[in-house]
C-alpha cells in the first residue's frame, strides 16, 4: 500500500445487489456513496457526529469529488473502504479514500473529496478550533 495519511479509517461494506450494473459490477456512482460512508465513520471515531456539526451552524458541502476506478467491484464483493484526512485549511478540508478488496490487497479505487466550512447562509467561515482539535488527535 503507498503512503495514506493517518489517523484513517477502514469501513468494510459487502456490495448490494441493488448497487450493481446490469453486468453485476459496483455502478460507478456507488463508489461516491462509499467514500460518504467512510468519511462519517471517520468523523464519528474521531468524536464527532454530522449532525453535531450542523447544529453548532457549520456546514461541510463538497467542492470537488474524484475517483479513479482501477479494478471491478462485482456483487457479494466484500470491500474495505478507508478514508483520511489528507489537508486541513484555514476553511477547507480534504478528504482522500481507497476501497480495496477482502484481503485489502488489491486497490480497486481511490479518489477525494474536497469541502467548504460554510455557516447556515452558506459563507464560507474558518474550521473551528473544537474542531481541528478533534482531527488532530
């Protein structure tokens, strides 16, 4: 595996039959819903749930999303989605995944996303230290 930033995470999730193509492969779209996944569980292990954060009036909408497919994940595939915290800005923060195979050997893709601190009116507002503090441990 290359380098991958930690503290990071790995959720493991068994492909749905509902989640594939007609040729029984992973839809590409999925595989956004999968780093969503995995980027909750990391917030949520590093002691703060979503819906915390948009009570105290910040806001974490996606400025860029990438993913790159290397491989095919296929019906009844179990995968290992793991994600980490690659950047923390003044008012940005990203995230980078990877979703690998059962045995977490084979990467099958990886990608990023790219968010806004935003308050409820949608300006952008700096990370709030509880915050940063939270992500950096």
């Amino acid at each position: 595996m290359h380098d991958f930033p930690v503290p990071d995470v790995w959720l493991p999730h068994r492909v749905s039959y509902g989640e594939t193509d007609t040729m029984g492969v992973l839809y590409y779209a999925e595989y956004l819903h999968l780093f969503e996944r995995a980027r909750n569980e990391y917030t949520r292990q590093h002691g703060i749930r979503y819906s915390v954060v948009e009570q105290r009036g910040i806001f974490l909408p996606v400025r860029e999303a990438r993913c790159r497919y290397r491989a095919p994940a296929r019906y009844d595939d179990l995968l290992h989605v793991r994600a980490g915290v690659s950047e923390l800005k003044r008012a940005s923060l990203r995230f980078v995944y990877e979703i690998r195979d059962q045995d977490k050997r084979q990467l099958l893709a990886e990608g990023m996303t790219q968010h806004a601190f935003v308050d409820k009116g949608g300006r952008p507002v700096a990370v709030p230290p509880w915050f940063r503090e939270a992500f950096l441990k």
